[in-house]
C-alpha cells in the first residue's frame, strides 16, 4: 500500500516535471489526485484506537489495571501520533491509563496486594 503511494508522487512528479520542461504552466498537466481510501482508512484507525483507549483506561480502573493500564496508554499515544479526529478520547484514554498505575500504587502501598479491599 505504501508503494502505491509512493509510485503515485512519483508519476505526479515526473509529469510536472516535464511541463516545466516544455514550458507549458504546470496547471495544464493533467493531475493526478491520490486516493483518499488509505487516508480514510488510517483515519478511523486512530480513532478507533483512541476509542479503544478510552474503554481500556476506564475498565483498568475496576480490573486488570496492571494490564490495561499501559495498553491504554500506548494506544492513546499511538492515536495521537497518527492525528485522530477524537483527540479529547485519547486524551481522556492516556489520563486513564495513567490513573489505573496511581491506583495499583496506591493498592499496592496501602494494602500490599493488587486488589480492591471495600470491606473492613
């Protein structure tokens, strides 16, 4: 897929310039638009990892925060970097994550073990 891309800029490239070098404007070569499908296709990825963040973030609070914690987080990060729509989902995702490692600290330090204690 990503050779496809490349292919494409490349074939744009050549085309404008060889209009440059026919001194022809390069408006009168014929353009070439790369498909959006990829974009689309990355685009709800992120955001299905920031969604996705969100839901492990706030599910680690109640269990599995060891686990879902750092899952949260790296696939927050990994929404961000690849520029999602939902930014404030993988904001919320990342927060999480991190919220679940300060209640396994604070389990941890309080109780000596990993798990919720309501009772007296």
């Amino acid at each position: 897929m990503t050779l496809t891309l490349i292919d494409r800029a490349r074939r744009t490239d050549h085309a404008t310039d060889q209009a440059a070098d026919q001194d022809v404007a390069p408006e009168a070569a014929p353009a070439q638009a790369p498909d959006p499908a990829p974009r689309r296709a990355a685009g709800r990825e992120a955001d299905g990892l920031a969604v996705a963040s969100f839901v492990l973030g706030l599910v680690g609070l109640l269990a599995f925060n060891l686990l879902l914690g750092p899952t949260a987080i790296v696939m927050a990060l990994l929404s961000l970097a690849r520029r999602t729509r939902r930014p404030g989902r993988a904001y919320l995702g990342l927060a999480l994550g991190v919220a679940d490692l300060v209640v396994l600290a604070v389990l941890v330090t309080v109780n000596g073990t990993v798990a919720w204690n309501l009772g007296a």
